[in-house]
C-alpha cells in the first residue's frame, strides 16, 4: 500500500526554510465548528491552493504540522494518516487495529477534535494541526492523562491505550470539567477489549478534575 | 485500498466537472468515515476521489431566514454544536445516538444520509441486493436487521441513516449540483428501493453532490425523535422514530412520522400520520399510531421482534412530544 521507507520526510523545525513549488501548496481547511459556536461560511481563511489539479496516483509532495513541527514527505493519495505516522514518520504510537473507523486505536488529535487516523488521508490532513501521543509527554513528564492511567490501573495490554489516552485528552481538557456521563460519551468511540474501561473512565475523570492539560 | 488520483477544487461545479457520469469510476469525498472503508475493502473502487474539503460554500451551518441550511461539508458536530439547530428537538435527538467524538467531528451530516447500507452481505461484497443465482440471499439467510417495510425484494437492507427520518419528518429538502447546475428535491426524494443490481439506493446522478441540506422553520411543530437501542453507545439503533405532530384546538391537525431501520429508505408512514389525525396527544394516540405504523410490516424470517420495536419508537416519540 504505502511505501515502506523508513523516515521518507525528515521532520524539520518551523525555522525550516520555505518549501518548493508543488509542496509550497497550503490546502487550509476550515471550519472546524466547535461546539456551541454556529459555523458560517467566511469563519475559515481562503483556501489558498490552485487545487482544481489532478493529483496523483503516483507520490505527491506534501507538508504535515505534526506537534508543531512541520514534515514534508510524498504519499501516494491513498495512504491514510495512520500509515504516514507509522510507515514514514516513525511515529508509531497510535495503533492501527480495525483499520475500519471503529476501535479508537488510531485517535489523534486533529485541529482540537479526537479523529481515527485510519479513515483520514494524509493529504487531507494538510494545513491542519496534528497532535500524536508522541507529542504529549516528555521524558521528563507525563501527561496528566497518562499519569492517573498509571494511577487508576487503566490499562493491560496497552494496545488500545494511546488512542484512549488521545481521546481521554480532548475531553480532559475541557473547561468546565467533564462529568462522567460526558466521559463514557467522550472514550465511546475506543474499544478496549481487555475492558479496562472503569479504569479508563476513573482516570480520565481524575485528570480533568486535576486541570486536564 | 486501491490508488486513485485526487483533486480538490474550490469550486462545486468543479467538482461536479471532475466526476465521472457513470457509476463506480469516481467518488465524492466529505468526511470520509463510510467511503474509506468501503474501498478498503474494495466495494467502492474509484479511479479518482473528488474532495470536497475546500468548497467554503460547503462549510456552514447558518440558522438565518427562519430556516437551517446545513452545507455538505458540515461535521456532526458543527451542527448538533450550532445555535441554528437548537430549536429543531428531533433533529438533535437523532444526533446524540451517534456517540463517538471521532465520527462527529469527521462525519457529516449529508455523509450520514447518504452512507451505504450496512447490511453485512453488502459490506461483505455479495453486491447490493446479496444476489445469488438469481435470488436474494437475505430472505432465507441471517436477516435480523434487515428491513421489515418495503422489502418485497431485490432489496431487504435498511436505511441506516441517523438523521433522514428526523429531517424527512422536519419538511427538509436537498440541493443537488451537478456539471449543469443546481436542482432542488424534497430529501424524501433522494432515497429510493434500488430494483436491481444496477441501481443504488439514492436518486443521484453518479456526477452530482448533494450540497446543502434546508430544513424550515420548526416553529409551532412539537418534534421528537426516539430510539431503541442494543448498545447506548457506538452502534447504530435497531429502529428509530421521528414524529412532527402541530396542534389546533387541543387535537393533531398535521402529523409526520417516519421511521428508520426498518426499510430500504427512511420510511415514511401514512397509516401512522393517520392514526394521530384528529386526535389529542397523549397516550392512546401514541398507541394507536405504533400499531398502525406496522400494521403493514412483512417480517423476514429472523426480525420479527423489530415489528414491536418499531411500534414502540412510534408509541414513545408520540409521548416525548406530548
């Protein structure tokens, strides 16, 4: 499917100078209508490609903003974002399981909302924020998220757990704090099949009320 | 997940422009979350996929004009988050059964209307209708789900849309676009019960987007939609009910009831709109309309319990507006 070379787009710093020609192309995508706010047409800034251009199939140039660094690497428009993180970027915490839009494995934050990594293209991730469990912790540091995991029991074999902890975090982070009936709404979208979800529940509901993020 | 060329116009008659006119060889993308999978497992196999992500005049939800106008590209989120939706009660009911955070910010509300079937003979490749030396697999086979109103075959699948029934029974209408132009239809109109293998089971040239859904003024309609459920979350209802009833001198004067999950398309029910007709709201209207709603109800060999289910959906929706 996707091409298998490992770290194809090296990740580069902001600093990094401007990209060339075809990769320069910034497709923005807009709205990204939060909750309680009504989305109307002007919100999102003006699309800025010439993209009424055929693409593909073969690799196309594009730039991702991956936790705040922006990567440039070529993926053929079929390769999902789930495959450009693991297969060229080497970022391979977030899990591909049913590879279906169903089991959560693949959450990661895209543009503030909890997205299945597999069902997205990575071309269609451009000029978005990408957010991976990679980017959330230092080695330092836990995410507070990650800490009451540690301290609720809320995983086993770990498999589901980055895509837990990704979804667990968008909720967390809200203000005012979740209750637990918003919890179970917010990780009902991740299958965990050791069932460690009163853990899951507890810790997420515990980071939220240390403050989320 | 076969390769495909991609193109991202600005523009909806450029889209429109870069479909192809015959079914199969392109595919529309919105938010994704039923195409991919479908040609991951290569049920849908499109030689270029036609995105509609920088069309800003897909974007939006505007509740202007006392009517609520939801653009193409307008997540589930957007809308059930959005000030214009908040007065539209069945409309936001239909949405919070679709639970999971990752499907309401991808998906979209027209990607939820015109999502596939999921019949498990269709998701499984054995072709729209489950077609096996010329007859149906489903009638005799492992059909519990399947549709127990308007399947006197080739199809037997059901609409699995989460919104249709609430916006059919809203009033809603669609605005199409293709290569030449703009068309207007009541939403009921988009679905159809495919004849045969060759045709799908919407109204849609394979050239043209569904671009806007319009939905008018709920004023003075009591609405509600009610769903039974195996799981209360993640999975889809087992059936559904949306009724929009209004009320003159105590007693129904209008009624709408539609029902979902239990045919080929969202199922609207006159028997049902006339039981409620001419009666005060309350509990043996309700009654009376889930009886009638299913009066007609053919079940397969497995789903007979969904004929009381969805007399239920029918009997609670009329008691949540009541």
């Amino acid at each position: 499917m996707s091409s298998n070379k490992p770290c194809d787009g090296p990740v580069k710093g902001p600093q990094h100078e401007p990209r060339k020609g075809f990769s320069r192309r910034t497709f923005i995508e807009g709205v990204g209508i939060g909750a309680g706010a009504v989305g109307a047409v002007g919100m999102a800034p003006e699309a800025r490609a010439d993209s009424s251009e055929l693409m593909g199939p073969s690799p196309v140039p594009i730039t991702l903003n991956i936790n705040g660094k922006s990567v440039d690497l070529k993926v053929e428009p079929r390769v999902t974002l789930i495959d450009a993180l693991r297969n060229q970027l080497d970022h391979t915490g977030a899990k591909k399981v049913c590879d279906r839009a169903t089991c959560g494995a693949c959450t990661v934050i895209v543009d503030g909302s909890p997205v299945y990594s597999c069902t997205l293209l990575a071309i269609e991730a451009q000029g978005r924020r990408i957010e991976t469990i990679e980017g959330i912790s230092t080695e330092d540091s836990m995410h507070p998220v990650q800490v009451q995991f540690v301290e609720n029991d809320a995983q086993q074999c770990g498999f589901c757990t980055p895509g837990l902890v990704m979804a667990g975090k968008v909720v967390a982070d809200r203000n005012p704090p979740p209750s637990m009936a918003d919890v179970e709404s917010a990780l009902s979208g991740n299958i965990c099949r050791c069932g460690t979800y009163v853990g899951v529940r507890k810790a997420v509901y515990e980071a939220a009320r240390q403050g989320g993020a | 997940m076969q390769n495909f060329e991609y193109i991202a116009p600005t523009e909806t008659i450029t889209a429109a422009q870069a479909l192809s006119p015959h079914d199969g060889v392109t595919a529309v993308l919105a938010g994704g979350t039923d195409l991919l999978s479908l040609m991951k497992e290569r049920i849908e196999t499109p030689t270029r996929v036609v995105s509609l992500r920088n069309i800003r005049a897909l974007r939006g939800v505007h509740g202007t004009g006392g009517a609520l106008r939801i653009g193409a590209m307008a997540s589930v989120e957007g809308v059930l988050g959005s000030s214009g939706a908040s007065s539209y009660k069945s409309l936001l009911q239909a949405g919070r059964g679709i639970t999971a955070p990752q499907v309401r910010a991808m998906g979209t509300v027209v990607g939820d209307l015109l999502q596939r079937p999921r019949c498990w003979y269709y998701r499984n490749g054995y072709g729209l209708l489950a077609m096996h030396e010329g007859k149906s697999l489903v009638p005799n086979g492992e059909n519990r789900y399947h549709a127990i109103l308007g399947n006197k075959g080739p199809a037997y699948f059901v609409n699995a849309s989460s919104f249709a029934p609430a916006l059919i029974s809203l009033g809603a209408s669609v605005t199409v676009a293709g290569p030449e132009g703009e068309r207007e239809m009541p939403l009921a109109d988009l679905f159809r019960i495919p004849a045969s293998e060759s045709e799908r089971e919407n109204t849609l040239m394979p050239n043209e987007i569904v671009t806007e859904i319009m939905v008018p003024s709920a004023s003075g309609w009591r609405t509600a939609t009610y769903e039974v459920r195996q799981r209360q979350l993640l999975d889809w209802p087992l059936v559904t009910a949306s009724v929009a009833v209004r009320l003159r001198g105590g007693k129904i004067a209008d009624a709408r009831v539609v029902m979902g999950h239990v045919a080929p398309i969202p199922w609207r029910s006159s028997e049902a709109e006339t039981a409620l007709k001419g009666q005060a709201l309350g509990e043996s209207a309700g009654e009376a309309a889930g009886k009638a709603a299913v009066a007609a109800a053919t079940p397969l060999s497995q789903n007979q319990a969904k004929v009381q289910l969805a007399s239920v959906a029918v009997k609670r929706a009329v008691a949540m507006v009541a």
